[in-house]
C-alpha cells in the first residue's frame, strides 16, 4: 500500500458544517516489508471536533501511539490520509487527485502547529524550565529572546510552575518535568495537542497534578487527542471516546454509553481490567 495510492478526503463535509480539527480516513501504518512486515494499524477513521476532547484508550499494541503519531508526521502513514483544521497533512494534491509528498520543510511547518507531549519528557537537561519552554519558539518561529523568555514565564505560571522557572530539570519532580513539557509543547501556540500517555511514567501520587493542567487546558477550548490509560480523566474530561484493539477502531462513543455500557466485548474485558 502506498498513501499516493489513496484519494485524500475532503475535509469539510457537505453543506456549512464546520471543518473537524482532526479528520482521519482509511489510516494503515506498516512497519517492514514482506514476510517481516508489521501491520499496525489497519484502516482507522477518526473525527476531532474543533475544542473538543478525544480520549484514546486500548491494550498495549493495540496502535494508540503509533496512530497519535501519524496525526503529526512523526510517522508518515502507508495508506489513508490525515487532514488538520482541513489542511491534508504531508502531501498535496494534484488536479488528477495524485498524492505528492511535501518538502520536509513543509512537513515541518506543518507539524509546528501541532504540540505533542509523551510518555518521557525530553526536556534538555542543560536548560532551565524557563530555557525549556523558550527554546522552540526561538529556533523555529523566529520570536525574540526576550519576548520568548516572556511567554514561557506566562505558560509556567499557568501550569503552576512559576517558583520552578530557573531550575534544572534533575531539579524537579517528574509531574514537574511533564508540566515544563506541557508548557513547551504551548509555547508554539498549537492549534491542537496530542498527549500519549502522558502521565504512565509518573508516580501515582504525581498523576494529579498533570491531569489538573490537561483539565484546564480542556476548559480553555484545548483541541486535545489523549492517549491514556486514566479512566477518570475520560469520563469527567472526554467529549468523545475511542476505543481500539490490534489496530483498529472497535467502539467509540460519548464517555457515558462507552465507559457505562460498552457494547463490544473487547471493550467489556478491557474495562473489566482496569476498572
């Protein structure tokens, strides 16, 4: 399969609807080739509302990841097609419907309007939280030192970190460090964020503190997609749940009917579990 194989759809539907932030059609991911090839995802169709919140949940293995990262060009999908805020993602389209993959600058800018937090923080060790935040916004969009400077003081106060401005990040605890991390991923002003499981790495009594941050952003009007395993934030937090298993969409719903009264039995021995 090959995604210039694959008609993009069009992002907006018929009539005034609005353009969905996220609009995936038919996404196949396949590591390898041959006998040794990985099927990772197969065929998956999802829709993010602008402001609203999509909490992905499923096994281990089951595409999550690989799926939030295909939403911003971290891996570039075999078959299908990504659009966001109705922008096809790492190609364009001819006048006889032929896919053409973009330049990686393209790609790039592209993905700049995307903020991504995962599982590790990656901050740079050498950098303050402040240095964190700012960096980005300097490198790739240009902004002065010091208005960047001053925009990363903003985010860390937002994120409860303002005390925390000028420490290293072997300094702070790992909520911190995934608050220094949330901040960073705003400072390139997204127009949507994708989060994967972004407090697995955390001691529970930590789980809190970041959850409390993804809270506000959601109330902010955040176009959020969470890879989790936290059922709580889902229910009191999701406009919209998705579940997978072997890389595939097995039942999405509202948090109440998907949580409260799921009808795939896949989804049953799931939350059987880690309810």
């Amino acid at each position: 399969m090959s995604a210039t194989q694959v008609p993009s759809s069009n992002a907006t539907d018929a009539g005034n609807a609005p353009t969905p932030m996220v609009e995936a059609r038919g996404v196949h991911k396949v590591f390898g080739h041959g006998a040794d090839a990985l099927h990772v995802l197969r065929g998956v169709d999802l829709v993010v509302p602008q402001g609203s919140v999509t909490v992905i949940l499923g096994p281990s293995g089951s595409g999550k990841s690989t799926l939030l990262r295909c939403l911003n060009e971290l891996e570039e999908i075999t078959a299908g097609s990504v659009h966001v805020d109705g922008e096809l993602l790492g190609y364009r389209e001819d006048a006889r419907g032929v896919l053409h993959r973009l330049h990686p600058r393209r790609i790039a800018a592209q993905r700049s309007r995307i903020g991504m937090v995962f599982q590790r923080f990656h901050l740079f060790g050498h950098l303050t939280a402040l240095e964190n935040v700012a960096e980005a916004p300097v490198q790739v969009r240009g902004l002065s030192r010091r208005a960047a400077r001053e925009r990363a003081a903003e985010l860390l106060d937002r994120v409860g970190l303002s005390d925390r401005a000028g420490h290293y990040p072997a300094q702070l605890s790992g909520g911190q460090q995934q608050r220094v991390a949330i901040a960073r991923a705003l400072a390139m002003d997204p127009e949507l964020m994708l989060f994967d499981e972004p407090t697995s790495a955390l001691d529970p009594e930590l789980v809190g503190e970041v959850l409390a941050v993804m809270q506000d952003l959601a109330a902010s009007g955040m176009t959020m997609v969470v890879v989790t395993h936290e059922i709580g934030f889902a229910r009191e937090v999701a406009d919209h749940v998705v579940f997978m298993d072997d890389g595939a969409v097995v039942e999405q719903g509202p948090p109440d009917q998907l949580l409260g009264s799921p009808s795939a039995p896949r989804l049953q021995e799931f939350l059987s579990h880690v309810l």
